[in-house]
C-alpha cells in the first residue's frame, strides 16, 4: 500500500537529510567495475523512513569527457535503497542522486491519474461546405447527446466526438487539445509538486571518485505551417525510403493536425507486408501520461499483437521500440510528470520483454545525460540514433530488454 500526505509535509521524504553510504568503497576502481551506493532516507523532521516508493533518479557523470550513465535503483520498501552503477569510463566520475518525488506525492500522482480522462479536452474541427464548426470531443464522454463514434472494431480503440447539428460525422477533418483547469489532487498534495521541492540532490559525503584502465579488462566502446504532417524522405542513389508519421490518439501539443490520415500502430503495422530490407521503430509514451494507464497498456498490447502477426509472416524483419525520455521540472507534474512516463516506460518493456524486437532504452539515456527536455537536445537524440544504426548494421534481433 502506497503512504499519503494526510499526516503533513514534515513527514514525507527529505533529500536534505537523507544519506548517501559508498558500500564498495576503494581508492580506485577499475573500467567495467561497480560502484554501490547505499540510500537511507529521512523525513524534514530527521527521522527515519520506514517504507519506500520514492521516486529516484541517479547517474554518474564526467563534464569534461560529456559522459554519464544512468544507475539502477533497487528498493527495499523499508527506506533503504541500493544504486548500482557501472563504471564505463576511466577518469574521474562524480555521482548523482535525485530525490524527484517523496513516496507520498508518487501515491498522490499515481492515484490522481487513475481517476479519469478529465484533465486534457480535445476540440474538433468539423467542414460543412466551405463553413468550419467545432466540438467537443475525448475519450470519454458523458454528456446526454448524439456521439460521432470513431471505433477500430477489432481491437476495440475508441474516441468520440459531440456530433455538431445538420453536419455527418464523416465530416470530421482535424483536432486539437488543450489543458483543462481540473485536478485530482488536493492542496495539500499539491503543495508537494512545487518545482523547488521536485529533483532535489541528495548530499554525498564522497566526491569524485578515480576509475582506471585495468590489464585484465579490455573497454569496447560500441557506440563510436503543419508541424504535424506525415514525414518522407527518400534517397534514390541508395534506394533508401523513411517515413515517419504521428500515432493514433491521443496526441497533445499545441497545433492542431489533420485527422484524414489518422491511424493507430496496430493497423499501420498490419499494412507493411515486410522483409529483411525493412525496420519498423515504434515509439509513444509522452502523449498517454495525462490518462488511466490502462489506455496506454491497452494500445501497447496491441500493438505486440500486430508485431507478432508481421514477425509471423515476415520473419528477418527488424522491429524496433524507442522508449520515452525524461523531461522538464518545469511541466505540470499531474498531467505529464515523470513518474507518469516511468510506469509507462517499465509497462513498455514488460509488454515486449519476450517478443523478437530490439529496444531503445531513451529513457536510460536522458537520465544518463540529464536531458531533462521534452525534446532532447541534438548530441543525445544521435546517441539514440547510433544505437538504432547498431541494430540495423549488426542485424540485432534479439531483444537486449
């Protein structure tokens, strides 16, 4: 059971107090080796945690060498934590450990988001002849009038839409989305997601520490108008063809886009009949965290399933999942936090772990560099790109999650 914030501020989780413990501690370490690093967690009043569920994030990092690597967090549910780190770099490696949400706001945010599809609103566009006329439209709606329903039977995807007097259904042409004013979290709750109070460091007693090249490992470095319109590249020389293009709903940004090509994964992926010389890259996360997860679960589910039929009729086609990344302090933590993007992130990998594809893990990349951008900034997406080139080049099919 998760904890609440009903007992007050002063008793949820403090980075100041908090302590950091290297378990494994040496002079020097050597490339490839691990660094474990302890947690114990206080509250502001100095004492104790006595369950777990915060919401970390740890990296190590070198600034003149522009590295870092993410670090795995194991939680003992008792305010004890293990970080692991591995050491892939020689020279001198600084760690960090964030504190983004006390477990009290994660219980918050976590229950806030499965109360309904009420924070974001959708506005559709309808043509009747050469007049425009919009709507409401979402996921869910209970109003007492006539729905446009736009269902994919098969795999039981639905979105709506307040059908606008004297004009069909089939008139709908665009959307676009907008926040609004409704929270599922009181005050109090509230108080918690202040950015002051989000991604605080938890103090070290230890600071560089010294990573060498030893003689009995060997490093590889392995990795040396409309804005939302249908994407297309081509290059005839070398008869390569890119297409990229918008999933299904929901999508939210600030432009409004045409819904006339609309489609979900599932079905785009049934329309490629496949073969050695073709990759599919999936990739959706930022625009489900305002939702029950359930919506999001639901649409990656079925996408296995289309990936499955396409790897059944085409077996050497390459399939590629690209995680989400972090991203800004800064956002409305309800609607589009990270401890939102981390349930899906995790869900993702569950939902392919045992499926013949490779996985992007961008989420373990933006921690590594410290992104913390929506859209991450050009050296990182290239990492990610280089990982995507390694899969294709080295034919890696199997699933690396």
């Amino acid at each position: 059971m998760m904890p609440n914030v009903t007992s007050g501020y002063n008793n949820t989780t403090s980075a100041k107090y908090s302590k950091t413990t290297i378990l494994n501690h040496k002079d020097s370490y050597c490339v490839g080796e691990h660094l474990m690093v302890r947690l114990d967690m206080y509250d502001h009043l100095g004492k104790r945690k006595e369950y777990g569920g915060d919401f970390l994030r740890a990296r190590i990092y070198s600034l003149d060498l522009k590295a870092g690597a993410s670090g795995s967090i194991k939680d003992f549910r008792n305010g004890t934590y293990l970080v692991n780190f591995t050491l892939f770099w020689e020279g001198n490696v600084r760690a960090s450990i964030l504190l983004i949400h006390p477990s009290e706001g994660v219980s918050a945010l976590w229950a806030a988001r499965k109360k309904g599809y009420g924070k974001i609103g959708f506005t559709g566009k309808f043509l009747n002849g050469t007049s425009e006329v919009t709507t409401e439209c979402g996921f869910n709606l209970t109003r007492n009038a006539e729905l446009c329903e736009y269902l994919d039977e098969r795999d039981q995807e639905a979105f709506y839409c307040l059908k606008p007097k004297h004009v069909p259904c089939d008139a709908f042409v665009s959307l676009q989305s907008y926040n609004k004013p409704i929270s599922y979290l009181t005050t109090l709750e509230q108080s918690l997601l202040k950015r002051f109070k989000t991604g605080i460091e938890i103090p070290q007693l230890f600071g560089a520490i010294q990573v060498v090249q030893c003689k009995a490992l060997e490093y590889l470095d392995i990795y040396p108008k409309e804005k939302l319109q249908k994407l297309l590249a081509v290059d005839l020389a070398r008869h390569i063809w890119i297409q990229s293009k918008k999933h299904g709903h929901p999508y939210v940004g600030t432009h409004g886009y045409t819904v006339k090509d609309h489609s979900y994964v599932a079905r785009d992926i049934d329309n490629v009949a496949g073969d050695r010389d073709t990759t599919i890259v999936i990739c959706l996360g930022q625009h489900f965290r305002p939702f029950p997860i359930q919506l999001f679960i639901r649409r990656v589910v079925n996408i296995r399933r289309a990936v499955q039929r396409l790897l059944l009729r085409s077996p050497d086609m390459r399939v590629i999942i690209k995680g989400e990344n972090i991203r800004e302090m800064e956002v409305d933590q309800e609607r589009f936090g990270d401890i939102q993007g981390y349930a899906q992130s995790v869900a993702l990998k569950e939902v392919f772990r045992d499926l013949n594809v490779a996985f992007i893990d961008a989420w373990d990349i933006t921690v590594a560099y410290n992104t913390k951008k929506v859209h991450p900034l050009n050296h990182v997406v290239w990492e990610e790109v280089n990982m995507f080139l390694s899969y294709i080049c080295c034919n890696a099919k199997a699933n690396p999650m």
